[in-house]
C-alpha cells in the first residue's frame, strides 16, 4: 500500500512540471502557433524554487524536515525497487527452470 501512495506521489509530483498546454493539446494545421506551455512552465517553475528557497531562509526548520522526509522516502522508494528487482528476477528464474511434470 505504502508502494502505491509513493507511486501516485511521484506521478502527481511529474505532472506539476508537465506544461498546461501538454495536457490539453488539440491539433492545429497553422504552422506558425508557438507553443508557450514550455516556457510557461519553467517560469512556472523557476517560480517554485524561488518560494521554496524564500520559505528556506525565513524557516530553516521546515526545510531541515522536508529532507529528512525526501530523504526517507528516497530510502523507502530504493527498497520497494529493490524487492520488485529481487520478486521479477525470481519470476523469471522460476519460468526458465523446466517443470517436473
């Protein structure tokens, strides 16, 4: 369960830097639209690390906690790919030994 919750955390996290207009995108035939969803984006995101580096220098505990957080989730994300490396490779161990029958 915590595997999922991970998971959907990591997708959400993906789709806040995906630009607007990507989610959105219908075909045009003018070859002259310029796409702003890329630069919208990382102004968007530019925008983000200064708050974050704002919020980081009024509140230094804050920050020390949001890393110690990253930090176990990165150890926890770590191991659940390991033990799905670990439950594949044996899958696959499993399907290439010949059955008794």
């Amino acid at each position: 369960m915590r595997f999922v919750l991970k998971a959907v955390f990591w997708f959400g996290l993906v789709l806040l830097f995906l630009p607007e207009d990507a989610l959105h995108k219908t075909q045009t035939t003018e070859p002259d639209v310029v796409d702003n969803g890329a630069v919208t984006s990382s102004v968007t995101a530019n925008d983000v690390v200064a708050r974050v580096a704002r919020l980081c220098s009024e509140k230094p505990a804050i920050c020390e906690r949001a890393a110690d957080a990253l930090s176990t989730i990165e150890l926890d994300t770590e191991q659940g790919a390991r033990l799905a490396l670990d439950l594949l490779l044996r899958s696959a161990s499993d399907e290439s030994r010949p059955s008794k029958d």
